[in-house]
C-alpha cells in the first residue's frame, strides 16, 4: 500500500470513531437551542490534524461529509471548507491543553454579557449557583471591534482560554475546551445554566456582589 | 515568568561519597523556572552530569534527591518528594517519588536538593541538617531491613529524623530494589535501592532541628492559596474516587472494577478476569485485615492501609499494584498469603510490582517447561513458594539470582523473551493494555518503561476521569497520552501526588503554584513545563540509543484475549504511535528533533 492510500484508510478511520461524537453534540447543541440553523462549531485535534465541522452545516443535523480534515500545523485546502472560526479552533488546539472544543450562542450567556455594569460581565462573570461556583468560578468575558472572523479573535480567545475552560465573547457566543467534546460540552451547559440564574436572581431583585464568593482572583 | 524565590530556596548540597565531603551550591533560578524541581529538577542535572554511557552500577552515575517548589505548604498531597537517577533495570533515566514526611524535612533543611556522587568506601549513613552533612559508619547496620535500619537511625540520632533507606535488596544489588522513606513509603520502581546500594549508602537521615530553625521557602500569596487549597480540598471530598473509595479501599478498590472490565491480568497476562479476584479486592481487605487508614504529608485522601494477618504480623499494604502482583498475577488469591509476601518486600526493600510480575513470568517458564528442576516449585496458585521466592531474591541465591535480575532477563536465559511482561525491562503493572488502548500507547512510550503512573488514561477510559473515553478508540488515545505525560511530568516536579487527578482538575494545582510563587503559571504553562521534562528525558534516553524499537510491548499484546469484556480486541500500535510521534514532533524513529529541544529550550547532546 502506497503511503497516500495509507494516510487516506487513516483518515476515514479517524473519521468513522469520530462522526458519532460530533453528531450527539450537534443534536445536543441544537436540542438546547444555543445553535441557529447552522451557527457554532465543533472541533477535535487527532495527532497532527483537526477534524472540524464543514462551514454552514446544520449542526443539529450532521452528515459524515460534514467532517472536514485539515492540518494543524500547514495550510491546506480543508480550510476551503471548514468553518469560518477554524483558525481560532486552531489556535485553541495548539497553544492551550485543550483536545476538543466547541463553540455555540447560548442566548443567556450571550444576553447577559451584554448586560455591562460595574457589578456584572466587566470582564467575567461570576456564577452565583453552587454548580457554576464549583465548576466554572469564574468565566472570562472579551470585548472585540470585529466580533466575527477577525485575526483579532484568533489570538485573543485562545489566550483566554490558557487558563480557563470557557470564555464569552461579548454579544456573541462562547467558546469552550475540553479533554474531549462531551467536557467541553459540560462547561457550556454549566455557563448557560449561571447565566440563567443570575438573570433569575437579578428579576428577584437580589445583591447579586454578595452571592459572588471569593472568585473573582480566580 | 517568576521572578522571586518563592517557593524554593535556590540551594542544593553536593556529596561526594568516595571522600565525605560536601559543599553547599546554588541551583541557576532560570532552572528552577523552567524545571520546577522533583523529577524535572532530577533529569536536568543527570542529563547535564551523568554521561549516558555510564553503568548504573559505576561511581559515575548520581543519585539526585529533589523537593518542589510546593514541598513541605499545606497544599493537599505535596508532602512529596523525588528521587532520579540511570536505572539499572531499564538502562533508561528514572525517577519515582514518594510521600511521607521525608520530604518536606528535606525541604526544612534550606536546599532543594541532594547530589549524591561517588562511592563510599564502607557502608555509610548520610545526616542531613540545615548547617551541614554528616557522615556515619554504617557497618553494623549492613544487612538490616527497612525497619530494622530505621529504629537504628531513631534510637542514634533521636526519634525526630526522618529516614530513608535500603534494605538487604538494595545492598545485593537486586535490579529491581527499591528505596524506603518513613518505614513504608516506597521509591518504589527501577532499581533506585540497588544504586545506593552499589555506592555502599545505607541511608539518609534527616534532621531540620526543632521547629524555629527549619527553614521554609516564601509563599508569596497566602490569602489566595488558601482559597485555592479550599477549593483543592472541596474537590477530593466531592470526588467518588478520593473522596470516598480511596478512603474506604484504598487503592485496592479497583480490584473489583478492572477484574469486572476485563483487564485484571492473570497468571502473567494469559487472561484478565477470574472469579476469585474479590478475595483481593479493597473490600475484602477492609473486612479482614485492614487496621488502620494512613495518609502522607498534607493529604486528606488517606489511601494507605495498615493491616494485620492472623500470624499477628503487621505492616502496611497491599495496595492496588501489590495485590495483583503478588497475588492474581502469580494465580494467587490468598489474601493473607499476598499480604505477608507484601510486608517482605517492604522490609527487605523490594518493588512489589516488579518482583511479582518477574516470579509470575518464571511461573509461566515453568508452565512451559523451560526451567530446571529446582524450580518446580515456582508454579502458579502455589503461594507457599511465593515468600520462600522472596528471600532467595533477596540474598541471591539458588533461584533467586535469576529473579533478581528482573523478567527480561530472566525469560532471555531461558530462551522465551516474550514471556516477560515488560517495556524497556520494566514490568507491566496491573492493567491489560488490551482492555484499554490508551494504557497500551502510555506503556510503549513511557520513558522508564512500562508504567501507569507516567499517562494514567485509565482515569479517562475506565473511571470517565474528567469524561469518558471509549477505552477501545483508537484515535483519540494519542493526543490523551501526550496531554497526561505531560501534565504528570509537571506534577512529578512540583512534588504532588497524582491520585489528586482522580477528583481535582489540573488547573487548580498550577493557581496553586502561583499563589506559591507569585506570577501566573497557566495549566498551558503547566503543560510546556511538563512537555520539557519529558522531552529532556527522551532526549537522554536517545542519547544511551533507545529508540522506536523499544517503544513496544511484549507479542503476547498482538493476540487477542479469548474471553472476558475486553475479548478479541488489539491496540493498534504502530499506528497510535506514528500519531503520538507527529504530536510530540519527534522524528519517525520516536527521536526529538532539534526544532522540537530548541522550542523547549532543551541545549542537545550527541546522538
Ligand atoms: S493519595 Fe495516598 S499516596 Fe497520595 S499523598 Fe495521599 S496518602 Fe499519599
């Protein structure tokens, strides 16, 4: 066998162990409701290469051929047809210990980092929860001039993430690490729900500072 | 990154045992940057003064005791400390590290380290004070056991130093000694007890004086390593492995879980599940002969277990290893028989997991029929050859000085070499690589050989330690190896235990260590400290000449397990390592590149 007939058995292997995976979190994502019809991405590094959602595909409906291969390190012509947000999966997978990450709207999260003021979402949120105080602590919020497609958001989410598992990008979405998908997957259940109860907390008229904890040098 | 000397004191003490002297020197603070201390402090400086061609055995080779820049805080598990040098089992560097109280005495006495070159021309003992280091005869205590040696440190020097030691073994040069700290913590792998036993070291004691004149490293955030320490401890509480099966089983409490997966191997590897593995099992232990919990330095987990056979005897163990070592790997399921076999090895200072496996394999050449007649004895199930095995290792005689060389030795004289379970002359511990496709990688590529502590993915594949992995992808399993290598390499360094990792996630013990030290240390940061120490170590390995060849495991690996859940299936090998390779950007024969040294700041050394 020839090596590029090889590397190409190789791949479609790759593929079949990991098509399973991406469909259960799309549904996932979609089930949700963080995902518009074909918004978000889900990523995964597999030795030198990233295997990463085609760009536009229904995330809540994935089809093997919505897998696409690229290189890690080189340019090739996967990015032709992945996402738009592959060199920020990119970045992610090569300079933090992250082997997966996903990227979603989760409309709480999202309306909340929005909500700007000298107690909530300067730069973080902080969950109020029990959950998202054990889990999350303290999640990152960044502030972009072009919150989509920029080179800007390729080198500031990733170093975001080189000490957190997830972070909001202002206004638009998050972006979350993990040792494989379904814990990057968590980290955003887990955001989404601190979100949901600080908005709650916040119609109850609550002093949502008191409830913050010590986190916030976390 | 850091720019104060929190965390560590800057110092080592330099021994030349051939002429009983020492000097006190400082260590370059851009190595304790980039190498912590524990096992990375360790391969540094044997890369940089052992030359890879020394004997184990020769007065070249340095053992390197080394503290972390957490040793000796009240952060959990960090009463730790490391010891490295060229193995005499594997030929590889090797470093293993050990709880107690050892360490964090160690670390009172103003240094982070001890070289110990040379090799003394009597037996000796080393006391070790914050002033200086004392040199003893030894002679009347050649020959003692770890206990024995101990007590006779105590009762000399005052109840107060803390000891490590060699027993018998390690004086015999038993390739697989270990070394001994505080009675029953064991260095415990590669032959580290013959080493010092070949420089004629009996111990080291060490006394840091009474409480005002130990010295303590700075801590330059106590308020925020105290909320980090809270929220450490809140982890393994919450944790249902160390927070409540650690706790009630000790380690012994995956007996019954990997038997029931179908990787608990059996009579040297030829199955992986029986029956009677419960009579082994963390339960069984805590019903019938369990005494007591014991923990180390700074740990609430408490994983240890002081235990009593009905013959009264006393003693710590089995853990999780031991037991299946000991006991199913020898096709024994004696509980008390495994355990009495266990207290042997401690006091004689043996590693259990490499004697075990080395009698299972010489069971199996007798199953066979490759071995003499006085080996009949040597036959699985018969536990009552199992102690008698055990001293003659010891003294070396009879049999025992085939054992003592360890199993690839062993099954090469009698002309069967895949009868030894072992990777670079290391013994496989108690998982089928078959039942978990990621251990399998971990063995292959481990840099002292076969060992489950270097890559634990049975946290992930078996435990769903942080999520679960299917244990038999194989795709995935390479970047997993890679990640856990090297985030155990940075733990290694700082020193902490690695069972944290079963409830605490990583990031907790790099804020940790920022609270220690005072600037950001990311758990990126984390990664690229322990992604450097496992470079620099594979760097010294290629340099002695291992290369792809040795990253392999035993045929038997080849052949599918006929019965049980991991039945019929084969880790891919060759194929999870060409992947692991292209990750580590190592060349196709498993060497770091050039590119790959200077990334890590790593200067090269002929290959
Ligand atoms: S978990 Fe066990 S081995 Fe680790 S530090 Fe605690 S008692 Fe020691």
């Amino acid at each position: 066998m020839n090596q590029e007939t090889e590397a190409s058995l190789q791949s479609s292997k790759i593929i079949e162990e990991i098509y399973p995976l991406f469909k259960k979190f799309g549904d996932l994502l979609r089930e949700r409701g963080y995902n518009s019809a074909s918004s978000g991405n889900i990523s995964t590094k597999r030795g030198s290469k990233m295997y990463i959602t085609r760009r536009g595909s229904m995330k809540g409906a994935l089809e093997l051929s919505d897998i696409i291969e690229t290189s890690l390190d080189n340019v090739d012509t996967g990015i032709v047809l992945a996402s738009t947000e592959t060199y920020i999966h990119r970045n992610i997978l090569l300079q933090t210990p992250a082997l997966a990450t996903m990227h979603c709207h989760p409309p709480n999260t999202v309306a909340l980092s929005m909500y700007y003021t000298e107690v909530l979402c300067q730069d973080n949120i902080i969950p109020i929860d029990v959950e998202g105080h054990y889990i999350l602590k303290n999640i990152p919020i960044i502030t972009l001039e072009k919150p989509t497609g920029s080179k800007e958001m390729e080198e500031k989410i990733p170093e975001a993430l080189k000490n957190y598992n997830i972070m909001i990008l202002r206004g638009h979405g998050v972006f979350a690490r993990g040792t494989n998908l379904e814990e990057a997957y968590n980290w955003i259940t887990v955001c989404e729900e601190a979100a949901i109860i600080i908005f709650k907390c916040l119609q109850l008229g609550m002093d949502i500072k008191s409830l913050q904890g010590q986190y916030s040098r976390w | 990154m850091m720019d104060s000397m929190n965390g560590w004191h800057g110092q080592l003490y330099r021994v030349d045992l051939s002429g009983h002297s020492f000097k006190r020197e400082d260590i370059p603070h851009y190595v304790l940057e980039r190498y912590l201390g524990g096992r990375g402090l360790g391969a540094k400086y044997l890369k940089d003064e052992v030359h890879p061609s020394t004997d184990p055995f020769d007065k070249g080779n340095k053992i390197i005791y080394a503290t972390g820049p957490i040793t000796g805080t009240s952060i959990p598990t960090s009463g730790r400390f490391s010891v490295t040098s060229k193995s005499p089992l594997t030929g590889t560097i090797f470093d293993c590290n050990a709880g107690g109280t050892f360490g964090p005495a160690l670390k009172s006495c103003g240094i982070d380290a001890v070289i110990l070159e040379g090799k003394a021309p009597e037996p000796l003992f080393l006391k070790i004070t914050p002033d200086a280091v004392e040199f003893h005869d030894a002679v009347d205590a050649w020959g003692k056991t770890i206990p024995g040696t101990t007590r006779y440190l105590k009762e000399h020097h005052g109840k107060k130093v803390k000891v490590s030691c060699i027993g018998p073994a390690g004086e015999n040069r038993v390739m697989f000694a270990n070394i001994m700290n505080d009675y029953h913590h064991a260095l415990g792998r590669g032959g580290l007890g013959a080493i010092m036993g070949s420089k004629q070291l009996k111990a080291i004691m060490v006394d840091a004086g009474e409480r005002d004149q130990r010295k303590q490293a700075g801590v330059a955030d106590p308020d925020m390593l105290k909320v980090v320490i809270k929220e450490i401890n809140k982890r393994i509480n919450a944790s249902p492995v160390t927070g409540k099966g650690m706790r009630l089983f000790g380690t012994a409490q995956l007996v019954n879980l990997i038997n029931s997966m179908g990787l608990f191997p059996i009579r040297n590897f030829q199955s992986a599940t029986d029956p009677r593995a419960d009579n082994l099992s963390g339960e069984t232990i805590r019903e019938e002969i369990m005494v007591s919990k014991t923990a180390c330095y700074a740990c609430s987990i408490a994983c240890g277990r002081m235990t009593r056979t009905s013959t009264g005897r006393e003693g710590k163990g089995p853990e999780y290893e031991s037991d299946w070592a000991l006991g199913a790997d020898c096709g024994i399921f004696d509980l008390e028989a495994v355990t009495e076999a266990n207290y042997d090895c401690n006091e004689m200072g043996l590693d259990t997991i490499s004697c075990g496996a080395t009698i299972a394999c010489a069971m199996e050449l007798n199953q066979d029929g490759r071995l003499p007649d006085e080996w009949s004895e040597i036959r699985f199930g018969n536990a009552n050859a199992l102690q008698e095995a055990i001293h003659k290792i010891v003294s070396k005689t009879g049999i025992g000085a085939d054992l003592a060389m360890g199993s690839r030795r062993l099954a090469s004289k009698f002309g069967a070499p895949g009868v030894a379970m072992q990777v670079k002359g290391l013994e496989i511990p108690a998982y089928d690589p078959r039942g978990a496709f990621g251990m399998a990688l971990a063995y292959a590529t481990s840099n002292r050989g076969a060992c489950h502590l270097r890559a634990y993915t049975v946290g992930a594949e078996l435990l769903g330690l942080p999520k679960m992995f299917n244990r038999f992808s194989f795709s995935d399993k390479p970047d997993l190896v890679v990640t856990l290598q090297n985030m155990n390499a940075f733990f290694d360094s700082l020193v902490a235990c690695k069972f944290t990792g079963m409830g605490v996630p990583d990031d907790y013990y790099a804020r940790a260590l920022s609270a220690v030290l005072g600037s950001e240390v990311s758990v990126t940061d984390a990664e690229i400290i322990g992604e450097r120490v496992y470079n620099l170590e594979r760097h010294y390995n290629a340099m002695i000449g291992f290369t792809r060849e040795d990253d392999t495991l035993p045929p038997r690996f080849s052949e599918p397990l006929v019965e049980g859940p991991s039945a019929g299936k084969i880790p891919p090998l060759a194929l999870m390592l060409d992947m692991y390779y292209g990750i580590r950007n190592w060349d196709v024969h498993g060497i770091p590149t050039t590119e790959k040294l200077k990334e890590l700041g790593i200067s090269a050394g002929e290959i």
